[in-house]
C-alpha cells in the first residue's frame, strides 16, 4: 500500500485499543486457517491391507482383555460325556422293555355285563410284552369292533397292569322266533338269551315273532322304539304289557296283561313303522272311553287312526300264554326227571285275529289334526 494512503488511513480512524486489537487478531488468524491451503491425509490405507493390532502396550490406553485360546481337549470330554450319558439313557430303556417286571400280567376288565370276559379278551388280544409298548389305541378300536361294545377305554398301572373297561349297548327287546330267545340292541346287535345274560332281562320288552322260515330283519329304529313304548305303557294305559307280537301274516300288535291287544297293521315298511307313534297317540285318547284295565273287548284296531275298532272278547290265547312263559330260563338245577321241551311258537299259534266285525268304531281326528 502507498505511504500516503496508508498514513492517510490512519488519520481516518481512531487507534484501537487492546480488547478490539485481540478479536483483530484473532479473526485475522481465523480467516488465515480457513481461506489457507488443505493439506493432505498423513494416513492411508490402501484397499485390502488388513490392519493388525499393534503388540505394543499402551500406558494410558485401556485394558483389554486378552485373548481367550481355546484348547481342544474341553471339547472332547464334552463329546465323550454326551456319549457316556447316551449309552446310559440307552441301558435303562432296554432294561425297562426287556425287565420281566414291567411285563403285562394283569388285565383287568370292567363293565362286562352282556359280554363274558373271555370274549372281551378274544377282541382285545393284548400283547405278552413290555407295559411300555401296549398300543392302547389299537386295542380300543379291536374293541369297538364287537358289535355290543358302544365305547372301550384302556389305561396301564405300573408295574404290569393292564386295565379295559368297556360300556355295552343296552338290549331293547328280547326276541323269539322259534325255539330262541335273542337279545336285540338299538344298534342291531344280537346276544343270545342263556343264564349268562339273563341278569338284562329285567324290564326289557318281549317281541315273539311268528313268522316262517329263518329269522328276517328288523326295520330300522323297530327296536328303539318298542323300548321306548314299553317304558311308559303302565303309566300311559294303567295295565301290564306283556309282549309285543308280529303275526304269521305280519300284522304287529301289543298284548296286555288285562286281557287285550293294540293291532297296528302289517310291519313291512319304514312308513308302517313310522305311524306307530300316532297310533299310540289315538291309543291313549281312548283312555277315558274305555277301560284298559278292565277291558270289555279284546282288541283295539288302530290301522285307520281317524276310525280306531274295538271288538272280541277280553282274554289272552293259552298258546300266547304258553309262549311267554316259555321264555323263561330253565333252572341251573338238574332236572329230577325227563326233560319236556316247551314247544317253538307256530305259525298256527299266531294269538293275532283279524279284527271283524266290529263291534264299537269311534271316530277320531288323526293325531296331527288334534293338536
């Protein structure tokens, strides 16, 4: 800068005192950093030098743990305590299936009151071997497979307990045709009536069935059915029922005690049998005309509900009779003489009469139309 301008300048403006000289100087030095020449990184790593850790100990620097040196040997003793436990954990499995102690001995069966014990134990073929290895479910569905059994259950008890408990279906209807007496459960299933079973027969409704030739089949639900109606026939119509009867022309009827039967018409259908309910129903709102326990007639013919007939004379057949009581099981004791077998129902014994002519016909509304 030329002289005169300078001192031409410092004419211009006061002297600064120290404070304002500082922050001059400050700001001077400042700016010099800033608007100064960048100088160059000291350190570069060039690309893929892997840095190593220097061995030299910092002073101040701090502590890092040292490395931790892995041996392998730990890792063996480790392997070959695993083995060790292993071939224990093996030892005493084999011990557990192969010990005779914890073989099956026992079996206990529970709730066996149509089928023996043996039979149950026929179906159920539990295995000789280890409690360990009874396959529960396989037993239970063999089981289920007997037509009498509704549910089965199988459980173990240490050590060498195997315990069955099953739930029979319950016998509807005692069915004889001929000279046998058969057990008849809603599912259809079929035991043979002998002293072994006798103890279900109480309370079960008898059928006598006197048609010809081989034992046919029941309508589905027939069964269930009679059952049901037998249950509630002393309550409903005051007087005993003694046997339900299919006839050797397949008319179905209800024999009573009192000395009369309800005919409802041929069984040969689904549809005959679902219109038994209804004929019932007219059957009880006969109740306050006639008498069912002392009865005048001999039948009530319920073929036509909307017409019911009542006509005969109050009695049961002697043959009809002789039937039921032949139901009965011999006794267990030795006879004193020669045995008499009682005679197989017949076709001619059939206690079922066709209901003409008739004398009384009361004129009802069908059961639907009542409600």
């Amino acid at each position: 800068m030329p002289q005169h301008l300078h001192e031409r300048l410092l004419r211009a403006s006061p002297p600064l005192d120290d404070v304002a000289a500082r922050r001059a100087q400050v700001r001077a030095v400042a700016a010099g950093l800033v608007d100064g020449p960048r100088m160059g990184r000291r350190f570069h790593v060039p690309t893929g030098v892997r840095l190593e850790a220097s061995p030299r100990r910092r002073r101040h620097g701090p502590r890092r743990a040292l490395p931790v040196v892995r041996s392998h040997g730990g890792a063996t003793v480790r392997r070959l305590a695993a083995a060790g436990v292993l071939v224990v954990q093996v030892g005493i499995l084999a011990a557990l299936l192969l010990s005779p102690a914890f073989k099956v001995h026992t079996v206990e069966v529970s709730g066996d009151r149509l089928l023996s014990r043996d039979a149950v134990l026929a179906a159920a073929r539990v295995p000789q071997s280890s409690l360990f290895t009874v396959d529960g479910d396989a037993i239970r569905s063999r089981l289920a497979a007997l037509p009498w059994v509704r549910t089965a259950t199988v459980t173990t008890q240490l050590p060498s307990t195997l315990r069955i408990g099953v739930t029979e279906w319950q016998p509807d209807v005692l069915l004889r045709h001929g000279g046998d007496s058969t057990f008849v459960a809603a599912n259809g299933a079929t035991l043979a009536y002998t002293q072994a079973t006798a103890a279900a027969r109480q309370g079960i409704p008898l059928l006598l069935d006197y048609r010809a030739g081989p034992q046919q089949p029941f309508v589905n639900g027939l069964a269930d059915l009679l059952a049901g109606a037998a249950q509630r026939w002393k309550a409903t119509f005051g007087c005993t029922l003694d046997a339900f009867v299919i006839s050797d022309h397949n008319v179905f009827s209800a024999w009573c005690g009192s000395g009369w039967q309800a005919v409802f018409g041929a069984l040969d259908s689904s549809q005959a049998l679902a219109a038994i309910p209804a004929q019932l129903e007219v059957l009880a709102a006969l109740k306050g005309r006639i008498s069912f326990v002392k009865p005048s007639f001999n039948y009530v013919n319920l073929e036509n509900i909307g017409a019911p007939a009542i006509g005969g004379k109050p009695g049961v057949p002697a043959s009809l009779l002789s039937d039921i009581a032949g139901t009965a099981l011999p006794s267990t004791a030795p006879p004193s003489g020669p045995a008499i077998a009682a005679p197989p129902p017949t076709a001619s014994a059939s206690p079922t009469p066709k209901p003409t002519p008739t004398p009384f016909v009361f004129n009802l509304a069908p059961p639907s139309a009542q409600h």
